[in-house]
C-alpha cells in the first residue's frame, strides 16, 4: 500500500475495518428473541481479508 492514504479512502478502511468484529449479543436477543440459538455474525457483515475483497 501506498505511504499516503486519501482521508476519504483511509475513513473507508477504518468502517471495513469495524465490519470484522461480531454482533453483540445483545443485539441478537433484540433481533431475534431470547430462546434462538444464532450465530452473532448474522448480524451484519463479517468480513475477512481472505474472503471478502473491499471495493475501494
């Protein structure tokens, strides 16, 4: 990579960044009730370097 990073291009990685972290649980409790047994990713994007290329 680059030494200089664009604000907006760094501030792009930084939100990807967060995307690999899971739910917490407590949102999946509000989501989708106290008895379901769910993955916390469902949540939203859990996304890997490996995996998932970012579009920036």
């Amino acid at each position: 990579m680059t030494r200089y990073k664009h604000p907006a291009k760094k501030a792009r990685l930084i939100k990807a960044a967060r995307n690999t972290k899971w739910a917490p649980m407590f949102a999946i409790i509000k989501k989708f009730g106290v008895g379901k047994k769910i993955h916390p990713s469902h949540l939203g994007m859990k996304r890997s370097w490996r995996r998932n290329k970012l579009k920036v």
